[in-house]
C-alpha cells in the first residue's frame, strides 16, 4: 500500500478483534512515530504501551465519567448511544504523553506554548498510518480528563492522546470528508 492511498483509505476503529498484536509490529509503528517532525526536532513525545486489560477498564470507567459531563454541557445528543466498549476490547492502548518544555521556538516568541502538542500529534497521524498499512486498526482517543488519566497510567507528563489498536473486528465504516472547495484557498 503507498502512502496516499493509506492516507485516503484509513478510517477511525471502533469495533476490535481479540486477536494479539505481535510486539514487533507496536514497536515498528512507535518507531515510525518517532520519524514524526518536531519542533527544533525536540521530540517531545514518549508512549508507554499498555497490553495489561485491567486498565482499559479503568480508562472505560473515567471515559463514561468524562461523557456524562461533555453530554451535559454540550447538549449532544448522540453521546447517550456512544458505545465505549473498544476501550476494552483493544488488546494494546499507546498512551502519547507529551513534554510541555520542549516546545522549540515558541517559547521566545510570546505565544501559548502548544507547539509540543502539534508534534505529539503528528507522531499519532504516523501510528495511525503505520498501523494500517500493517493491516491494524487505530482510534485516536481524547475522551477522559487529563489529570485522571495521568493517574491510571502513572505517567507525569501531558497524556496528549491515547490510541487503541488492535485488528479489526468489521471494517470501519466510511466517514464525510467537505468538499475541497470549501477547504482549499489559492494565493496566486
Ligand atoms: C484530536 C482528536 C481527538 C479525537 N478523539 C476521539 C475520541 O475521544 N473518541 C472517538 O471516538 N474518536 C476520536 N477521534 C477520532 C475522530 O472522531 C475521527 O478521526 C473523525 O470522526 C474522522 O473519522 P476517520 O478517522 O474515520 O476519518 C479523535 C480524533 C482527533 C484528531
């Protein structure tokens, strides 16, 4: 599979099988992770690999926490049928903490010091590619309070994302890019 084609055909994993994930293959896709660009190439990222279930049941338990109160401020009415049951069911979560120090530039500059969270996320966008191209699935997930989250995994720094992997268990449906029109402006 080349890249474009990975790029356009990867979509979120929601449903995974309870098939193992060979360690070889995590360690290659955080490998490729690690090729992500970086501010000042600071490489503010570290990713610890989670392949004990217990703990995606704690995270599961935080997640409906975390859903309960995003449904009562935002008013979203498709959260209350949000199934949560890929946090469990994912045989390895990555947990993508990021450095908040190593920000590159920006910190001289005056502005909000975020750039550590843009390369974080641009290690998660390689793991999510790498992975697929493997034949694995991926989600890239966010919903849980942060300072819970650094308690059930023990780590200190920004849990900037958690990524569930695992072999699918049905292929993720489909989802709506916008038109390019609306999302492409030239400058001639
Ligand atoms: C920063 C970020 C946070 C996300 N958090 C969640 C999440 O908490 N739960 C979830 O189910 N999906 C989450 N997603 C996945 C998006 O819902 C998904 O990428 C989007 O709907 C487009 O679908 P696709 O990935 O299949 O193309 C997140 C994606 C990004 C980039």
């Amino acid at each position: 599979m080349d890249c474009i084609e990975a790029i356009m055909s990867r979509r979120s994993c929601r449903s995974f099988s309870d098939r193992e994930v060979e360690e070889d293959k995590v360690i290659k896709i955080l490998e490729c992770a690690t090729y992500a660009p970086s501010p000042a190439n600071k490489q503010p990222w570290e990713f610890t690999v989670v392949l004990d279930r217990e703990y995606g049941k704690r995270l599961k338990e935080e997640s409906e926490r975390t859903k309960e109160y995003l449904a009562s401020r935002s008013g979203w009415k498709w959260l209350e049928s949000f199934n949560l049951d890929f946090v469990t069911q994912a045989p390895v979560l990555i947990v993508v903490t990021g450095d908040p120090s190593k920000n590159g530039a920006e910190q001289y500059l005056n502005v909000p010091g975020k750039c550590y969270v843009d390369a974080c996320s641009a290690a998660i966008q390689n793991i999510c590619l790498a992975a697929y191209t493997m034949g694995l699935g991926t989600l890239w997930y966010t919903l849980y309070e942060k300072d819970t989250a650094k308690a059930i995994f023990g780590v200190g720094k920004d849990p900037v994302a958690i990524v569930c992997l695992g072999y699918p268990a049905v292929p993720p449906g489909a989802t709506r890019r916008k038109s390019l029109e609306e999302k492409i402006h030239f400058i001639r």
